[in-house]
C-alpha cells in the first residue's frame, strides 16, 4: 500500500498562488481504493452539517479581509485529505469525505482539520514566499487561538463524554470549559490520526509533554505531531507561539521573498 503524505506546495505562475495539502505520485491514496483505515464516527448528514456552519461562519469574516472564500465537498471521493487553493483574493478549501469515512476522526477533530484550513487563509504572518497564505503551524495556531472558539460552539456537539484526564485537569479553571475541552481532545484526535498514517512510528502525544526542539528558523514545512499539539494548546491560551516551529528573531516571519516552495 502507497504510503500517504499530506505535504505543503506552493507554486507561483506569475499572480498564481496555489496552496494544497496533497499528494505527489508516492504518495497517494489511491482514489479507487475503498480500504478503511479507520472506523467511521462521522455520518453523511454530519459532514456536510459540520462544513456548512463553518462555512457559513467564516464567509463573511474572510470578506472582511478582502477574500473570497467557499469550502467546496467531496463526500464521495475517498481520499484521507482536505486542501486549501489560494487564486488572488480567491479561496477554495476543498474536503473529501474519505477524511472522515476512511479514519475514526470525531466531529472535534474534523472541525479543527477544518480551522487549520482556513487558517491557511486567515491565520496572517509568518507566511509561505511572497503571498499570504499562512505556515502549517500558523494555521494550527490559528485554529485554537480563533476559529474554533468560534466553530465549536456553533456545532452544539453532544457533551463530550470520558474527557482525558490532562484535557480535564488543563481546562478546569478555563471560563469556557466545554470548548477548552473541545479543541484539545479535538486536536489530539487529528493529531494522533494523522501521526498512525502518516508515520511509521507509534508515537505518544501529550500535551504534558511539549517538544522542546529550538528552531534555527521558522518553519514553512509542518512541525513534529507533538509541536502542532503545542501550537494549539498555546493557540487555545493565547500563550506565544513555540519556538519547535516558530523563531521571533526570523526576519522572514512578516514577509519570506524565497519565493516559490515549502515541503
């Protein structure tokens, strides 16, 4: 079986800016391929219920930042993905139904997929090259910090029920503790789904147990699993960005003019 890899590129054709988390030609899940890698928490009805409420949330917000903005849905296509294309002032956030049909990500987990999508869009500086399309862990930041104090709320999910321990004993004094909650079990749930197929190892995330790596520069690539667990504990808090991802002394964090690619 091909081994997926959800990676960042950027290429730029003159006013052409396209942002995808995707797939290259070793590192697809082939589109035909109907093995489940997971069991399915998530119904039909639910997607587009969940996809439609953030659109329908964030529209007018990216309007404000002169973006327009539409989540296009694939329930059909089995592919374990979901991409953000970026035309100008144009944003498409594309979801294919394989993400939650193919995997046991929870309606948690899916809407912060879906924040980190649009915070490709929306998230602000540091970003990729010369156009404003944000880095994975801004995007991750952005998640917590904004969109999913917004987006979890509006869900009304059912209570969450057997809440971890470390989520519990983190959110106790938090005045919205329902969505503290929310985002760090959610953001556990995708970040351990992602970390069983897109990694070889079997790895322990935690948010007891931060990723101390000091980064030389910030980084456009994606973080380790367990820094982007640490982004959106600090995103949640609003607590600084870490420095396994994030360099305040990079000159480049408000503008990189390299230009074309970050893998």
């Amino acid at each position: 079986m091909n081994k997926l890899i959800c990676s960042i590129l950027i290429y730029s054709i003159a006013n052409l800016s396209v942002l995808s988390c995707g797939v290259n030609e070793v590192e697809i899940f082939e589109s035909n391929s109907q093995e489940s890698i997971g069991n399915s928490v998530i119904s039909m009805n639910e997607f587009f219920r969940i996809t439609s409420i953030a659109e329908e949330l964030f529209v007018e917000k990216a309007k404000a930042h002169q973006i327009d903005l539409s989540l296009d849905t694939y329930w059909d296509k089995p592919i374990v993905n979901a991409h953000t294309l970026v035309l100008g002032s144009s944003v498409t956030i594309s979801i294919y139904g394989g993400l939650v049909n193919l995997t046991s990500l929870s309606s948690r987990g899916f809407a912060v997929a879906l924040c980190h999508e649009l915070g490709h869009a929306l998230g602000g500086a540091p970003y990729f090259g010369d156009f404003n399309n944000t880095v994975e862990g801004g995007a991750d930041y952005y998640s917590s910090n904004d969109c999913l104090k917004e987006l979890l709320p509006a869900l009304q999910l059912p209570t969450l029920q057997n809440v971890s321990e470390e989520v519990s004993m983190i959110c106790s004094q938090d005045k919205d503790r329902d969505t503290c909650e929310g985002v760090l079990t959610g953001g556990l749930d995708l970040m351990n789904v992602l970390s069983s197929l897109l990694s070889n190892e079997s790895i322990a995330l935690s948010y007891k147990t931060p990723d101390l790596s000091v980064s030389e520069s910030t980084l456009r690539s994606y973080p380790s699993y367990q820094c982007r667990v640490d982004t959106l504990l600090r995103g949640y808090f609003n607590i600084s960005k870490p420095a396994c991802w994030f360099n305040k002394n990079d000159l480049s964090n408000e503008r990189d003019n390299s230009g074309v690619i970050s893998i």
